[in-house]
C-alpha cells in the first residue's frame, strides 16, 4: 500500500477527553475516531489491526473445534424474558421497540440467542458437544463509557457457547477454551493474569478472567508473590490471621475475662479518634455496620430469618476495625442483587441511637452478620447504642451472637495468601475475556432438552467463552508504545514493514519501488511513504503508527559500494546497515521468526 | 472437517412460512434459522458461504482502491438530523434511546457516518479521491419481511462512500465501482440485469443497480429485445407512438375539426363500458384521474402555481386511455415525497362532478398536467364534468390548456425501445447491489469541505455503492439449484469436496482418511461424511446441501485392479470412476479451473 493511496490521518495532539495511552495513540494514530461519547468508528489503519486481532481469534477458536454462527446484533426480547433476564439486566440492556410495537434487545451478549437457536435443533445426545461461536457487534449502555475502546458502548466480542451431556465433557471444552485463550493472547504478545475464581478458598465450579494489568483498570487484583494465586478481590479470600471459635466455645472462654463495661466517649466518633483517645489499635475494635440489602434471597437466609424474606433487608454488619467489608462478598452471601450503606435516618431507627455509636452488645430487631474475624475478639471496644458512650471488654459469644458468620473482609496488599501464606499485592487490571461453566442456568430456562443414549429427555451443560476485541487491541497498546507512539507486535501490526524514501524520486525512488515489489512478493504487509513530506515526518507518523519494521532509503547509502538501506525495528533505538538485496530476505525472516516465537511462547500452561 | 464435528441440522421439509426456494433450501440444509420474523442467524454451514461471499467482495474492493473502515452500528440520530434524514426516513429507519434519554439510530445505511468521519478528517484537495467502504450489520425495519434473508429486517450490506474534487474523478470512481461490481457477482456465479438510470429518455447523472431476475422480485423491469436497454419499471420510458405537439400548434391543427360536444352516457363510467357503447377503442379517450400530491416542490411547481404551494396539492392528470399513470415519474414530476388517488369525496369537490365524469374541458381550480401522449390527440372522448355525460371531438389546445407537461405514462411490454425501437418485454428483479453519484447532497447538508489547490474552500462531490450480502446469496440459491437442492458454484460452496465413504471402517475409512488429507493439502475445503448412516442419506444430504466436488469411496471398486473412487460433479447426472491415487489432484485442478473461469468470464463491460 502506498501511503498517498492510504488514509492515516495522524494527529499532533490528542483530543482533550482521551485520558490513557492507548485512546490517545488510537486517536492520534488515525485507527479510530469518535462518532459519539462511547462509540468509534475504526480507520482504515485501526481495522487492518482489527481484523489481524479477528483472524487470530479466529483461527484459534476453529482449531479448538468451536463452530462459527452469526446470530443477528437485533434480538427479540421474547427470548430475553425467557431466561428471565429482560428483568435483570437493567439499564445497560438497550431495548428498542420496532414499527410493530415489539420489542427486541440490541444484543449485549448472546446466551439467550444461541440458546434459542440450539434448542430448535438439539435432538440427540450424538451431537453433543456442540461449542457455537461468534465475533460479532455488541452493545452495552454504559452509563460512563470512559478509556476509550477500552470501555465503549459498541463493541465486538467473540463469544463462544457450548453445550455437553456432562461435567466431563464440559471441563474438556473449558479447558480447551482457556488454552485457546492463553495462545491468543501470547500471539498478540500481552501477558495476562489469569485469574481463577476457583483457585481460593471461595470455591466456585469454574471461572477464569483473564486481565491484563492496566493502571486504569477496573478491577483489583489480589496476587500472591509467592505463588500464583491471583483473584480478583471481589472474591479474594486470604490466609486467617486469627483463630476462630464456635459461639459456645467463645462463651466459656470469656468466663473469666473481664465484663462488659460502659465508657464515655464524648464527641467521638471515628475508630481514628477513639484510638487516640483510648490509646489501642484498631484492631481491637469492632465495627458495626447498617446496611441495606436488595431483593436478598437463597438457602442460608431463609435458614436465618422466619417468615418472609423483604424486598429491602436491613442487616447489622461486624467486622474487626483494621478490615473493610467485601460488599460483593456480603451480596452473595445474602443471596441480594447489591447492598448499600444504609441512610443517617435509617441506622438511627435500627439501632435507636445516633450514627456512629451503633453496637451489636444489645442489638436488636435486626439480622446480625459477623466476618469470622469478629469471632476471635474476647475484649473488644464497640458503640454502646447510646450518643457518647461505648463499650468495652465486650465479648464474642457472651455479649453477643451474630446470625451468620462468614468471610465477608476485604482482602488487601499485605495481607497472606490463602494458598501459600505468602504475602499479597494488588494490582489494577482489565478484563479481557473470560471462561464460564454457566452448567444449566440457561438451558434450564429456556427449557433446552436432548435425549440420551437411552432415550430420555435431559438438560445439556453449558459453558461461555468471551474475549473483547476492542480492549484486547488497546491493552496491546497500553503494553506496547513508547513516548513515540505505538510499538506493535508483528502479528498485529497494520503493516509489517514501511519503506521510508528521503526522497521519493530517482534512483531512491526505484530502490524503494524495488523493495516494496519484493516484500510484496514475500507476502508482507508493506506501506510504501511515497508523500512528498520532509523525512523527519515520515518517521515520525512511522514511529506514532508503529510499524515494526523500517527501512529508509537515501541517496548516500545506495551510492556506496553494495547499495545499503538502513533496517529498523520500531522498538530498538539504532538502524543498522544492511545491503539492499538482501533487505527483503532480511525482513521476511524476522517477521517470521518473531510470529513464530509468539506462537510458541510459554507453552501450554 | 468431519461431518460428525460440524453441526448440520437439515430438514427434509421447510417451515410452512418458506414461500421461495431459496429461503426453503437454506432453511432445510441447515444454513440459517429464524430467530423471528425477518431476523435470521446463520449456522455454521451457512456461515461458511456468507464468509466466502465477504471475502470475494473485499478482494474486489480493495482491489479497486477503496479503504475498509469500520464505523457503528448505533449511530447518533445527530448526524440524522444534520442530513435530514431523520425526518425523512419514516418508519422503515429504527430509532432507540439510550438511558440517558439521547436518540439513535440502527443504522440502515451509512451515508451520514462516513460523511461525518471524513469531514473530521478531510482537509486538502491531496487527500482525495477517497474511497471508503465497510462489510457491517443493518436494520430496516420492515414492514412486512418476507422471502427469507431476501427480505430480512437486519441484514448485510457492502456500502462504500466516495469523496472527488471533480466530476472527472466521481466518474473514473463509479465505472471502477461498475466493473467490481460485475466481476463480483461474475465469480458468485450469477447473471446481473445492469439497470442504468441514465440510459434512457429519463436522464439522471448516474446510478445503476445490479438485479438479479426473481419470479418474486420486487422490481419490475423493462427490457429490450434488440439492445441492451434495461430499465426499472418505475423510470423506464420508451419510444412515443404518437407526434406530441405544441399548444400553439395544436390550436392552429384544430381550426378545421370537428367541435366539441356532448353526449349522454347514461349508467356508463368505466372506459371499457364506454369503448362498448361508443363503438370505439381505449386509445381515443383522455382518462381523467385526481391525485394528491404530498408536499410537493421544486423549479418546474414554483414556475407553475402562484403563490404558496400547499403540503397536500391536488393535480388532475390526464393520459390517453391505454395506458397507466406513473406515480413515480409524477411524484418526481411534482417533487413530491408521494402521490395517491384522491378520494371520491376529493374528486367530486375538485371536479365539481360525480366519479367517473372528470375531465379537462371546462375543468378549472386545479393544476391540469398532461402526459405527452395526450397531445396529439385531437378528437378524443372525456368526461364532461356532469352525471351522465360525455364530451366527443374534444382537442388539446383547443378545448383545454394542460399546466404541465411531461412523460408520466408507465411503460409496459409491448411498448417500443426508446434507444432503438425494438419491443420491450418484462422481468422481475430483485437488486442486489447498486451505485450511485450522489453529488454534493450530504457533503452540502453536512458542511465537509476540503482546500482546493487555490487554498479555496470546496465541497466535495460523492458517490455511493452498496450490495446487499444476504440477498445476494439467496439470488445465488435461486439460480443454482434443483430438486434435490443447492448446486454451489464453488466460489460460494461451503465445502468445496465432499468425501463419502460408503461405510466408515476398514480399507474403506483408511482410503477416505487418506483422500481427505491429500484434499487438505491441497487447500481443499472438504468434508469428510463419518457418519454412521446409510450411503442414501449421506447422498441426499451431500445434494441438499449442494458441495460440487463428490467422492464416494466403496468397498468393491476399492479392490479392483488399481483402487477407484467415484467422482461426481454436484449438477452432473452421472459419476465416473477415477484412480484414488489421482482424485485429490483431478478434485484440486477441476476447482482451480471453475475458479479462474468464473473470474475472467465474460469479460469486463
């Protein structure tokens, strides 16, 4: 391609709203333009990456034996009340009435349509596995979209689904899944932390995201530096820095402490003020909390609570006063859609006294849940329920007794691996893709049945497979750019290798003409800067597009004995000479070499 | 791949609601399902054909020039509303907001997307020509989908955008756009109707569509038996069989004839009772019909009415008694965005007289516009504005003065070539692509200007070019196929070779296994039936799903003397026998032979 023939429209500075690399150097790099707050349109330049980045995906996924479809980006809400999710979804499902009055979802992911789809066919259990998928258009109403591509309202994901007989078959096709995943990220040369929802003592029947680590991330990441144990901290569970007892036990261990005794804390409220004031640590403190949970709900809540469960479930959270509370973790122990800190007004009608002096000794009328590192604690200090006054000397078991005790802290850098005890770090990461076991939850539903080998009607398994292909890109530049501009792999490079003229004309003219006709011939990608531009501008839109490979072409160097071109790879800081002839072998094997090294990289893990 | 890992749920008869043979085979060899009325997911087979038929059109175009980009789907209503569009469109365009109450649109079409990222972009006369094009997702939100994907509500469109400094350089565009177009459809396999806009009496500044004759096509055709004119129904015009005459003229003409007068056609209203009655033929009557023009406009009105025109305008036409009114060619006429019969009310309170007794002696309080036909009619019958009652000896000029005059007749087999006056017969067609000069309409309405090489700021000029993917495949089915169904050229064939062992075990397997990888090899796209089914199955399955290479591979002639297979071309009443040895190379050389066939046939035109 010639560049005159081409459309990079590369900008000096990047609009004011682009506040991370990768959109600055997509936007100043001419791949993409912003058509509206959250949705770009890719640039020619942008979408020959793209589609390198597809066919990558591509070739994966067909090698890992999943089946390409192409389900419509319009989708009738019937099926979407049918796994129950036209409820659930909220406002970021975009939903769109046609002429006729009906409703149809803008798909944002496509369990429900390819569910559909494999219901109308699925007879036998000899077609089973089945492992669907597709890159396609999705749309999310993000309420911010923010970095880009990186989170955008339109987007492209290659989402797989499969569909098994059994367990077996679907840790086959999982794990098949998360290989294919590994390779195609080390083809786009990005290191990822796989994170295991499984991996931790929460448990979990299989679940792995894949994040690359991003300063901008929108997850935290809790890593061990002794093992690799990696969870994301919405489920992050660490190493007990404390014992835990049973309630009895707790009771008849505090026999012989001291009593529960009142002190008075005038204008205290904060755990900062009261230790100053009390001379102690926080860790000696207990933290009472009021929350409100919504739409609560499952098995150990209606073992916890008689009768019937409200719509808005106040809850009294204990905690020890080093920790914060997971509010993730809390939700899906109280089986809730979210929890929120409760109002002023209401922790006050909860607990009758003012905020800030909320305590569970003498609690009542409200569900108790503790952190299981409250269990440990014989001589706490908590709020006495009363303005300027509190506790102390309380203790587990025998001043009070929680309703449900479990892990509910927040797991954070210092703290010690669940696995190895080694100690924990955190970093911030984007989610890229991510493997599921849904097992059943759709195509019970949605009411998916086969029959078995012995002619009885059964649920398939299920499992999901996404990857973002707009973050991936970009994650590939936050990795790869220097103050420059971008640094692309070869595998997914717009163009492998650019051939810089000083001067387009005359016997530098026919040199780089020579060179392009024979990288062309060798099947690179090959831009030719054939503009009539200073040579410092052709290198410096080179450097901001990034191409991996330079070759520049002047009147010197041809001159002098073999004709010589000085070769450049994009991120090394010095050319060096090689002779004309030569250059397009030269070229041609090191792409080869690196994309072959990127396939191989790492092996199987 | 091997049958039993691909996914091919065919159906020995198609869902009741399947009208045309397209939409039936591809729904009964597992191509596509519907996941509601006009949405359409393609599986896995179909897929592979639709990819094929993407790749073909994106060699074409890169080919020819044009950049691929990629804007959204969901588009700002914004860009709309700059075009104006947005009030244009009606129904057929559907629109959603987001939940933050802002409008947008499922794109249709992308002249305003693409308008707007080059006006971001385009600054110099050096940037231009531009050619920009993408392979995404529509929706029209039809009214009444039908004919399978021929008529779905989201579909697939190649559209493309070009951006000219001159006339010269739209035109060079076009014709290249005009050849790409021809070579594409060429390698699909499938003879085109060119309809071009400017080649008849009709004029117009270049648009040509590309139709595919359908029994159910939407478009009626005019074709010439003699030349190559071909013309939509809707602009065809053709050679006159009357000598149109000047007002003037035709007062002087009339001097000698006959006066007007009246006679009384008692119960008589329609032209066939009145030919009947009068003892004469349709072609000596002036039909009489009231319209209503909705807002109406432009130079030829503005010269015609005084004053203001109104949104809704009546007009009495008036044509020769043979023949049909075009509402097309009269709502053009009118720069109207549509025209209707009045009601019988309207026509009674604008004619003054009941149905059926309009006419234009005497009429007045209405704008008159003549076809050219009715100028040369010098002794004809009307109405005469009264129950019961005819006028005879009516002559134009003499007895009424038209408004307007212009070519408004429909044109209709039998009628004569305006090119060379050969007869002209009629097609259905379904179009499938077409390209258009659009001028400066959006780059005007949408302020994109660049700097001409004076530093002037210039508009650019535009054209459009889209095909529709979907519709084109099906065109591709409805041409290629027979009882047993799809025969694929194998440009579009989801595999090119099919490999049937008769049953898949001993020598039998060990030989299918070993053509399979020899076709593999060979960059064969082959499938290989593991099936365990009877042969017959296989075969009806193999024909439904139309693969044109087929090798069946059987115990008997596997033993004798060298080992033979049997080779059958899909559309080929019978199979040969042809060595195992050879078949992969014989299969590789018959396809590469079809391919470079059907890429230079015909030439270009």
């Amino acid at each position: 391609m010639k560049f005159s023939q081409f459309f990079i429209p590369t900008l000096r500075e990047a609009p004011g709203n682009a506040a991370v690399i990768s959109h600055k150097l997509m936007l100043r790099s001419g791949m993409i333009r912003q058509l509206a707050n959250g949705l770009f349109a890719y640039l020619p330049l942008g979408l020959r990456s793209f589609r390198k980045l597809e066919r990558i995906i591509r070739e994966e996924m067909d090698a890992a034996g999943a089946l390409e479809v192409k389900p419509t980006v319009v989708v009738p809400a019937e099926l979407w009340k049918e796994s129950g999710r036209w409820d659930t979804m909220g406002e970021a499902l975009l939903r769109v009435k046609n002429r006729l009055n009906a409703d149809f979802v803008i798909s944002p992911t496509a369990e429900e349509a390819i569910t559909a789809l494999v219901r109308d066919d699925l007879s036998s259990y000899k077609q089973l596995p089945l492992n669907l998928y597709q890159i396609n258009t999705k749309y999310r109403d993000e309420i911010r979209p923010r970095y880009g591509v990186i989170r955008g309202r339109e987007f492209v994901m290659k989402d797989a689904y499969s569909f098994h007989t059994d367990d077996e078959s679907l840790s086959q096709t999982y794990e098949d899944m998360g290989r294919a995943y590994r390779r195609i990220f080390r083809r786009c040369g990005l290191p990822v932390i796989p994170v295991r929802a499984d991996s931790g003592a929460m448990g979990g029947s299989g679940s792995e995201e894949f994040m690359a680590e991003s300063a901008i991330g929108d997850n935290t990441l809790i890593l061990c530096k002794t093992c690799e144990y990696a969870a994301n901290v919405e489920k992050a569970a660490c190493k007990p820095d404390f014992t835990p007892t049973s309630i009895a036990a707790a009771k008849k261990a505090a026999e012989g402490l001291p009593a529960i005794s009142r002190i008075d804390t005038p204008d205290i409220k904060s755990i900062a003020e009261l230790c100053d004031f009390l001379k102690t640590g926080s860790k000696n403190f207990i933290k009472t909390l009021i929350y409100q949970a919504s739409n609560p709900g499952g098995e150990l809540l209606k073992s916890s609570i008689k009768g019937n469960i409200p719509d808005t479930l106040p809850v009294a959270v204990l905690i020890r006063g080093d920790l914060e509370v997971n509010e993730i973790k809390l939700a899906s122990l109280l089986g809730a859609s979210g929890v929120s800190l409760a109002s002023d007004g209401e922790v006050v009608k909860i607990t009758g006294a003012p905020v800030g002096f909320a305590g569970p000794a003498g609690l009542s009328g409200v569900l108790i849940i503790a952190d299981e590192t409250v269990c440990a604690m014989t001589n706490a200090i908590t709020g006495a329920l009363a303005k300027d006054a509190h506790y102390q000397n309380v203790a587990f078991g025998r001043d009070f007794e929680p309703n449900i005790i479990a892990d509910i802290r927040t797991v954070a850098a210092g703290d010690r691996c669940p696995l190895c005890g080694g100690e924990l770090y955190e970093k911030k990461g984007n989610e890229l893709g991510h493997i599921f076991k849904l097992a059943c939850k759709y195509t019970k539903a949605m009411k998916v049945t086969y029959l078995d080998v012995d002619g009885k009607a059964q649920t398939p398994l299920m499992g999901c497979y996404g990857i973002g292909l707009d973050r991936t890109l970009a994650a590939v530049i936050e990795e790869h750019h220097d103050n420059a501009g971008i640094v692309w792999p070869v595998s997914l490079a717009p163009f492998e290798a650019l051939i810089v003229p000083v001067k387009y004309e005359g016997i530098v003219k026919d040199a780089a003409d020579k060179l392009y006709a024979e990288l062309r011939n060798l099947g690179i990608d090959t831009l030719l800067d054939d503009r009539d531009e200073r040579a410092g501008v052709k290198f410096n839109d080179g450097d901001l597009i990034g191409i991996p490979f330079r070759a520049v072409i002047g009147d010197k160097n041809l001159k002098s004995g073999p004709p010589l071109i000085e070769l450049k790879r994009r991120g090394d800081n010095e050319a060096r000479l090689v002779e004309l002839e030569k250059a397009a072998a030269i070229i041609a094997e090191e792409i080869r070499a690196e994309l072959s090294s990127a396939y191989s990289a790492g092996g199987e893990t």
